[in-house]
C-alpha cells in the first residue's frame, strides 16, 4: 500500500529523512567554518616601485648605493576587516623600508575626501618591511633623507599613490568571509646580530626562551565566503638585509621574495591544481604557455628568422606586462595577496652564517664585531654566500614554505570584535612609572632624540666607515669636535642620554627643519582574539618579548571572558612612522647599533609598554583616547638637491630601443643558463612603469605570435640601467634572463620598453627587442 510522505513523517519519521537533517546541519557547519559572516574582508595590492635610477637607497645610508635597475618590483599590499555595522581596521604592509610619517599623513588626507571619516590615522596601520633596497628620500626628517640628497617626491608620490590605490581595491573587495590565525617555528632564517648586548639581559628572563631571537611566525588566513582564499598575512622577526650595501638594484629583499613566490604558488595551485614540490619555486606563468614539441632543428630554423629589430615608438607600453600578470587569474575573482611583514626584528639577522672578516675569513670580534679593530671589515654571510641574489631567495624560500603549511593547516579562526586605539605621544619628554627592586616607584623621563657613537659604526649586515665600533660608550675626541660643529648636546641631554655618549643630537637639531621626530603615534588594532601592535620603529628580540607580554597581561587580567592564553598579540614594527631601534634598558648598556640608535634613552622600552597598556585598558573598558598632538607636516620644508633628468640622447643613427649587444645568433640555451641582451636606453625616472615593466621575455607561439612570459616583477629577470658617467645623456639597460628549470622548451626573445626625454621636456616611449633564441 502506498504511503504518503506527509502521513509516514507525522506518525514515525524514517531514520533517512533524519540522515538527511543530519547531512545538512552538517554542511551547514562545514560552511560555517569557512565563513563567519561577522566579518567583511577585503585585500588590495598596487606597485610602489619608484624611481629605479639616481636615486639612493634607503636602509644602509651608504651614499654610493645609488639605484640602477630591478631586481623585482614593490607593493603595498593592503586587508581591511569590516564588521558589517561597526568598526573596521586597514592594514597595509609596504615593500619599503619603513614607514614614513609624511605619507601617513597623505594617505590619510586622500583617504578623508574619498571616504570622509571611515578611514582615518586611528584605524590605519601602514608598515615597512625593512628592505634595504628600496628608493629613498619619502621620509620627511633631516636624519633620514641626508644620503638621498633630501626629499624626492618622485619616490614619495609612487608609495602614496600605491597605498591609496591598494586601500581603494581592498575597499572594493569587501566581501563576507572569514579568517584563520595559525603560528609555526622557523629555526634558519635568522641569527642574533648582537648576542653580547641580548647577553645583557637578565639570566632568568633569559632562560625562560628557548632562542635568542624569535623563530615564530603568525600568519592570517582570509576566505572569502564564495570565493575561498584570498590572501594570507603573516610577521615574522629577520632583516631585510640579505641584499647587501653595494647592491644597486631595487628589490624587495627576502620578504618580498617570500611574497612573490607565496602569490606564484597560489595562483599555480588554483590553475594546476598543484602541490609544492620539496625542490620548486612556484613561477609567474606556469599556465601561460603550452608545452610544445622540443624539434630543435625547426626551432632554430624559426627563430632565425627574427632578427633583431630597430627601436620603434611604442604607444601602449603597459598591455604586454599586464598580460603576463592576468593571464593565471581567474575573471571576477579577487586577485589572491600575500605579505610578508616585519615584527620585533632590530637584532635579527637574515645572514645566518654568521659574521666573518673579509681579510683573514675567521669570526669577528664577539663584543664590537670588529676585524683587527676595525668595524667594516666584519660582514655577516647569507646562506648563498657569497651570492646575496641566492641568500635572498633562500631566506625567502624558507619563509614561504612555512606560510604555506601554516596556511594549509590554518583552522582556528578569528572571532569577537574589530576594535582599534591610536595615540600621538611626545617621546622627547614622556614621565614613566617604574617599580624598582624594592617595590617603591620612581619617575623617570625620555629624552630628545640623541644618536650614540656606535650607530656610525653600523652592523655586521652593514658596517659603516672610520673608526667607529659598536659597543663604544665613551666615543673620542675628534668626532666630538665634529659633532659640536652642528649641536653641542647640553648637560642635561648628556645625563638623560646616558651611558650613550652621544654623536649626534638630532632631537635638538632643527636647521633646516627637523632632523628626528619626538611626537610619534602608537596603535592597537584588534580582530577577534588577534591583537597588532604598531610600533613606529625597530624593536630587539627581547624588547618586542616584553611588549607582548605586557599587553598580553592586560588583556587576559582585564577580561578573561574575552581573553584567555589563545590571545595572540604581534608586533607590527616600522609602522605609521620611524624612529629607529628600541632596546631594552639592559642592551641600551652595552652601546651596540642598537642600543646607540634607540633615540629617547635607556628608558624607551618602558615607556612604550607603559603607554601600550594604557592603550589594551582602553580596549577593555570601551574608552575612547586622545592627546591633542599632532606630528608636524613637513612637506613644504623639503629641500631636493636630486637633479632633475634634463634630455636623453643615442650616438648618431641609433635610436632608443636599437640593441647594443645583441642575444648570439642562432643560439640555443638550456633551461639553467643565461641569456643577456643589451639596449640603447632612456632614464627610468622618465616614466616609472607602474604595474608595468621595462623588461619582458616572449614566448614564440606558432610561427608569428610572441606572447609575454617574464617580466621585471619576476625573480629570474633582472633590468640593469646604466650611463657612462653622471652628467651624459646616453644611457643603456641590460636585461638578464636567467632560464628557470620549469621554463618551456621554444623560441624567445628579450623585449624592452622605455621612455625618453625631448630637448623640450616631451616624453616618448620606445620599445626593441633582441633575435630570438632557442631554449631547449
């Protein structure tokens, strides 16, 4: 007899109809693990590179590290977490050495008259990843624009126009998703520099970690609720210093090497479906180019048919470039973004082999990294020593492989409330409380900024000139004499300073402008169980520790319903603006780099965690805070002394673009090889080809048709510019193509694209291209 569903499912339910509840309940939960519609997530990323010529580099304040050419492009890569009514963080992570409080400023300013008050210095956090190898001059302080000849607003508009751009897409991209936190060890990507100053510390405090420098990494993982994943933020304590002080091209260093490839991989895995192999770097354009039939004697028949072309006018110089980077994306869907962000890395080191003498090859001096006395002799080696090229991607790779086992077993996800609190604080004059052994209290103060002797001295990454030593607390006579020439630091400056004997008085020094800043801005934001705190500068290893702990103390005392010991707090260092290092009270002692670049005095670190737990109390009880300071905007006190690019010139019969060396006729390469050819050229400066590319290799595909493989953002093409001296015209770009081992067998060439300058100031791009080659 036949049953209805109705009359069945009211007297005695079947035990399918409840399998079935069952199965949905629990896909629904499956899908609610992978969405949390609490939150909005959005991720942007735009090209900051700059000026890839005449230009000093930021990081090592070397005078000759002028930039000529690319290693690989830089980003500012941005997430912005919404809750769907209330509050929301930005957080950008730049490939730049730091933070700059002048282009804090801008951006927000852009940001105020697109989207009024939404986005403002309160929920905006902007950090640097410490490369060393990024162009100069956007810092707004006297101190930190002497080697670049002062301001270049030519590097300063391309951060402030790629951060704005990467806050708009990520702002466009807001969608309901969710987040995951994951945390992992990576014992090889980083050493002390300066173990005799962490050696300082106490040996209790010591003894309660395993290293000397941290080895965690904490990484964030977004899915987007119909999309999936969509990005992955990470920090994680190493310098960017394994490009080294002579190196001329621009470069992300090891972190934007890590995000390179962290992009690459996803993009892979998407397209292919692929795992990562134990002994691969994920490339730009896997999926770009069919594999093709290795004839290799029609393949040097077709590629002598194209020889080198003269230079031509070029009239859209952008869709070749733009092609190879949209060709592995998938339409409509949110382009994945992956940053690499710097924490608590003041004494950490990239350069893990330790730190050797040039001269005799044995290890420096433990206590002044010294070589028979003498500081730059003593230079610390990377893992590809004595390759720095090969040291960056290593110690890129290392951080990537982790971040892409953390991000595959990400599972904890992030929920609660999206919080922040900022605040201006003059640093040249904070009281702070300290208890001392006896449990009373005493008040103590910050200084003015003061640089102390061995900060001329450098570090073993890059040591610095004369006769300076790190570890120096007395300093000598001569460059006392020298020093007192621009600021004789007053008695009261040199007890406060005290025991750095002080070279440099920046705090007090105002001719032309302000040479260091004293108000600085301290920030939390908050995610959930995530806490991130902005630091305006270089913290050590057991600086950052104690930071942590503090604010973790705060939070977990003040609400344990909200806060328990899965709270994870992160250092986000170098971030809204610069001071330099912060060490703590016992490192200051010892007078190495660090404790000589920390500005404010042996009591700096205190000051911050006296500060920052104000900042978590004001979390916990829902107040708002406030100063009534304000940095000071500098911009219309710069001075530059960069000349400016007047005209650009070829000999007689050449044109720009014509090649100067060409690729060997009717060679042929094997994947491994290099492959170099050279152009008549124009300054870079002319047009900064943003989120385009002065180099390109293509692909023959038939027997007419080049396709763009490689560009100047891809780690095995490197665009080296060139000019006879300072004052000619005449320029030339090498571009070097070393051939990947996954790269296809076929036909290629090198193309590139360029833009000259006119007698009266008008601006033509050109392009050329090299004969084609065979790979094999």
């Amino acid at each position: 007899m036949e049953r209805s569903f109705f009359s069945v499912s009211v007297r005695r339910p079947i035990p399918a109809l409840w399998q079935w509840i069952a199965l949905i309940l629990l896909l629904e939960r499956i899908r609610s693990v992978y969405s949390d519609s609490n939150y909005l997530i959005g991720l942007g990323s735009y090209d900051i590179t700059g000026p890839a010529a005449d230009v000093n580099m930021m990081g090592y304040a070397n005078t000759e590290q002028i930039a000529s050419g690319l290693h690989f492009r830089l980003r500012a890569r941005t997430f912005i977490v919404a809750e769907p009514q209330g509050n929301r963080v930005v957080f950008v992570n730049l490939d730049a050495c730091m933070a700059s409080q002048l282009v804090t400023v801008k951006v927000i300013e852009r940001l105020k008259v697109r989207y009024g008050d939404l986005y403002t210095e309160n929920n905006v956090a902007i950090s640097g990843i410490h490369t060393h190898a990024g162009p100069g001059g956007y810092l707004q302080y006297v101190t930190y624009i002497i080697t670049s000849l002062g301001f270049v607003r030519q590097s300063f508009d391309a951060i402030v126009d790629g951060i704005e751009k990467s806050i708009i897409q990520a702002h466009e991209n807001l969608r309901p998703g969710s987040i995951f936190v994951n945390k992992g060890e990576i014992l090889d990507a980083g050493i002390n520099r300066s173990p005799s100053a962490y050696l300082n510390n106490p040996a209790t405090e010591r003894s309660k970690y395993k290293y000397d420098v941290d080895k965690e990494m904490t990484l964030l993982k977004f899915v987007d609720e119909e999309w999936g994943p969509v990005g992955s933020f990470n920090w994680f304590a190493t310098h960017g210093t394994s490009m080294s002080r002579t190196n001329s091209l621009v470069s992300g260093d090891n972190k934007g090497a890590a995000a390179r490839f962290m992009e690459d991989w996803f993009n892979k895995k998407i397209v292919e479906g692929d795992s990562l192999e134990e002994d691969e770097v994920p490339r730009r354009i896997s999926n770009i180019i069919p594999d093709i039939q290795d004839n290799h004697h029609e393949l040097l028949e077709l590629a002598a048919s194209f020889q080198s072309p003269s230079g031509q006018p070029a009239t859209n110089i952008m869709s070749a470039s733009k092609r190879v980077r949209s060709a592995i994306r998938q339409a409509e869907k949110p382009t994945f973004v992956s940053a690499f962000c710097q924490t608590n890395c003041g004494d950490v080191s990239p350069n893990v082999l330790g730190a050797f003498c040039i001269d005799t090859g044995l290890p420096c001096d433990f206590n002044q990294s010294t070589c028979g006395g003498k500081n730059e002799l003593c230079y610390g080696r990377g893992p590809g020593y004595p390759d720095e090229f090969e040291s960056t991607r290593i110690i890129g790779e290392r951080q990537f492989r982790k971040a892409v086992d953390l991000f595959n077993d990400a599972s904890e996800q992030l929920k609660g409330k999206v919080d922040y609190r900022h605040i201006y604080l003059d640093f040249s004059k904070l009281e702070v409380t300290l208890s001392n052994r006896t449990g009373a209290s005493e008040v103590v103060k910050t200084c003015p900024a003061a640089m102390g002797f061995a900060f001329a001295a450098g570090t073993t990454d890059g040591p610095g000139a004369f006769d300076f030593k790190q570890g120096d607390d007395h300093g000598n006579p001569f460059w006392r004499l020298v020093r007192d020439l621009l600021k004789t630091p007053g008695q009261e400056q040199i007890d406060c300073q005290h025991p750095k004997p002080i070279l440099l008085d920046t705090g007090e020094m105002k001719q032309p402008y302000d040479w260091a800043p004293s108000i600085l801005p301290i920030q939390i934001l908050r995610v959930g169980q995530l806490v991130i705190l902005s630091v305006p500068g270089e913290f050590t290893t057991m600086a950052g520790r104690r930071l942590r702990d503090a604010v973790k103390s705060v939070l977990i005392s003040g609400d344990p319903r909200q806060f328990n010991d899965n709270v994870h707090v992160v250092i986000a260092g170098l971030t809204n603006t610069y001071s330099q290092y912060i060490t703590t009270f016992e490192e200051y002692e010892v007078q190495r780099y660090e404790g000589a670049s920390t500005l404010f005095g042996p009591h700096t670190l205190s000051a911050y965690i006296q500060e920052f737990k104000k900042l978590a109390a004001a979390i916990l009880s829902g107040q708002s805070v406030e100063s009534g300071l304000q940095p000071p905007d500098l911009l219309n006190k710069q001075i530059s002394l960069l000349t400016p690019v007047v005209v650009d010139g070829t000999p007689a019969g050449v044109k720009f673009g014509d090649i100067a060396t060409d690729v060997p006729k009717n060679s042929t390469f094997k994947r491994g090889g290099l492959v170099k050819a050279e152009f008549w050229s124009a300054c870079p400066r002319n047009d900064l080809m943003s989120e385009g590319t002065f180099a390109l290799v293509e692909m023959l595909q038939g027997t007419d048709t080049w396709v763009p493989a490689y560009d100047d953002d891809d780690f095995c093409l490197r665009y080296i510019w060139s000019r006879p001296s300072k004052l000619s015209t005449r320029s030339r770009a090498t571009i070097e193509w070393r051939i990947p081992s996954y790269a296809t067998p076929g036909v290629y060439r090198i193309s590139h694209f360029g833009a000259a300058k006119g007698m009266l100031g008008s601006i033509r791009h050109f392009t050329g291209s090299s004969s084609a080659f065979v790979v094999s």
